[in-house]
C-alpha cells in the first residue's frame, strides 16, 4: 500500500517542519523533480491527483504527490453532491495505490474531527499540530538546537513579542543569535532592542503611567507608539485589550483564583506575570471605571463625536489625579 500521509491544523510552522522532514528520502532519490507531483486541491481535480497517484516513478523508487488544502475544499459549504462524489471516488482509491507512492495531505487549519478524510487514513498517518500557548519552552529548546544560549526571560519576551507565532519566533530568534553572534547569551535587552517586543512593553508602561494619573509621560508613549507606525485605532484597541486584562487579572484574583493566571485566563505566561504585577497598583473598581471610560470614548470616536487624537488627550487627563 502507499505511504499516505495527512498534516492539518493552525501550527503552520510545525506542518512545514513535519512535511520536509517526510519527504527528504523522496527528494534525495534521483529523477526526483520527475516524480513529484504538487496539486492545488482548490483548482486540481481529484481524478488528476488520483492519476498521478497511481503513475510508476520515472528511474526511481518512489514518486511523491502532495496535495494542498483538497480536504478542507472538499469540505467546504455549498460543495454538494459533486464534491461528495469526489470524496467517494478519493477515498475508494487510497486503498489500491501502488506502494511507490507517497501521497501527503496538507492542510492550513484544523480540520473537522469527523472529516472523513481522516477517518479513512490509516493508523499513525494523521498529524495534527496546534500553537503553543506559550511558545517559550520551544525558542529554548530551539536555540540550543542552533548552537546558541538564550535567557529564560528572552525567549519568554520572543514568545510575547510574536504571540506564539513560530515561524515570527524562528525569525526573530535567527536575527537574535546573528547579533550576539555566540559572545554572550541573548538577553531580554536584546530582544527589546532588536524586534517589535518593545511596543509591547511600551503599551505596559503607558498603561501604568495612565492608571497612575501621569498624564504627561502617557501622553509622550503614546505619540511615541504613533511615531514608531500604530495607527490610532490599533493604539487604542491596544490599550482597551490591556486594561480589559487587567480587569479579569484582578477579578480572577478577587474570587479566589490561584497564581496559574496564564492557564485561568488562557494568555501568555509571560504577559500573564505582567499583569499580575500590574494589576496590584489598582483597585477593582478603579479598573472598572478605567474600562467604562475607554468603551465610552471608542463610542464617541467610532461615531464622529470626537477627534481620535483628542479622545487620547482627554483619557490621559480624565485619569490624571
């Protein structure tokens, strides 16, 4: 029977991690380019996929066919009879392709736990990769893949900055070790200097000069933050997001919540320890005034009342004490 094989679910660096490493022996054999198929599942019929399949290799041993996005095409609303006939005449065939064929399935998301794709792939052959809540364990273990040292604190920064995006944090983790280039481990003062991490601790820092009533250091990271490329509305939402954090942080405490905020609330565990400092400068209900205050101002801005740069001007004075 043919090596089948089906990759699926929203870790797309993960899949492309997988995938190549299960197509290396494919790719290494001679004639390679003349035995490898890639299909479009979107455009390409299953008959031409099928067809392919089922074709010996040119001078070699195997031949590879992969195949992107068919299942979640196949699956689609409004697909009707025609794509459950597809899926029919998919399926019937898996079962007799020749066993020089490596046939891999790739998906850009997760797919149904009922597709029937899966349930037709043999035992073993169905992946599923899902993003790491927090992605920190992973850039340690990436880095000492790669030769390099790095902090705990920075790679749990690198995690935040990339919101657990793997391929950002590769990206952001081969551009850290360029830099220190092995004289030293990367640190977090590396991190906030050499990747987008430092917006972040920007927002923390004007959160806590605006709950603070310091109105005039708000102010300057705010236009600060408007200079470096946000735009008003992603600024704002921003610090709506903080604040509506830091609320349920101190909810979460206020009914009895254990210190697990990362797991109670679903964030971060980096960004959940931040809160969790951060909340202690505030009470319940200042917090809940706070949050009163930027819904009613994303009210009058979203409805032409006020100019967005002076709902900036008048929340930092309007929390000033």
């Amino acid at each position: 029977m043919a090596r089948l094989l089906l990759l699926h679910g929203d870790d797309e660096y993960s899949i492309d991690e997988a995938f190549e490493k299960a197509v290396a022996s494919a790719r290494a054999q001679p004639n390679a380019a003349f035995n490898t198929s890639d299909f479009d599942g979107s455009v390409a019929s299953v008959s031409d996929v099928l067809s392919a399949a089922m074709s010996a290799p040119f001078l070699a041993e195997q031949r590879l066919i992969i195949v992107r996005g068919l299942a979640s095409h196949l699956g689609r609303k409004g697909g009707g009879d025609t794509a459950k006939r597809a899926t029919d005449q998919l399926l019937s065939a898996l079962p007799d392709l020749p066993d020089s064929t490596t046939l891999v399935f790739l998906e850009r998301g997760k797919l149904p736990d009922g597709s029937r794709l899966i349930r037709a792939m043999p035992s073993g052959s169905v992946q599923l990769f899902i993003p790491p809540k927090d992605a920190s364990e992973w850039v340690l273990r990436q880095a000492k893949a790669r030769g390099a040292d790095i902090d705990r604190a920075a790679a749990r920064a690198i995690a935040s900055a990339t919101q657990n995006d793997l391929r950002a944090a590769s990206n952001e983790l081969t551009k850290l070790i360029a830099y220190v280039a092995g004289t030293r481990p990367i640190t977090e003062a590396d991190v906030v200097l050499m990747t987008s991490y430092v917006s972040e601790a920007s927002i923390f820092e004007m959160v806590d000069a605006l709950g603070q009533g310091r109105s005039g250091p708000a102010l300057r990271l705010m236009y600060r933050l408007l200079d470096q490329g946000h735009d008003f509305f992603s600024l704002f939402a921003m610090i709506t997001r903080q604040f509506r954090l830091l609320l349920l942080v101190k909810e979460h405490f206020a009914a009895g919540g254990g210190r697990d905020v990362s797991g109670a609330l679903g964030i971060n565990s980096f960004v959940a320890e931040k809160l969790a400092t951060q909340s202690r400068g505030y009470t319940l209900d200042q917090l809940e005034r706070i949050y009163r205050r930027l819904l009613d101002a994303d009210v009058q801005i979203k409805t032409g009342r006020i100019d967005p740069n002076l709902a900036l001007d008048l929340l930092a004075a309007a929390l000033a004490r």
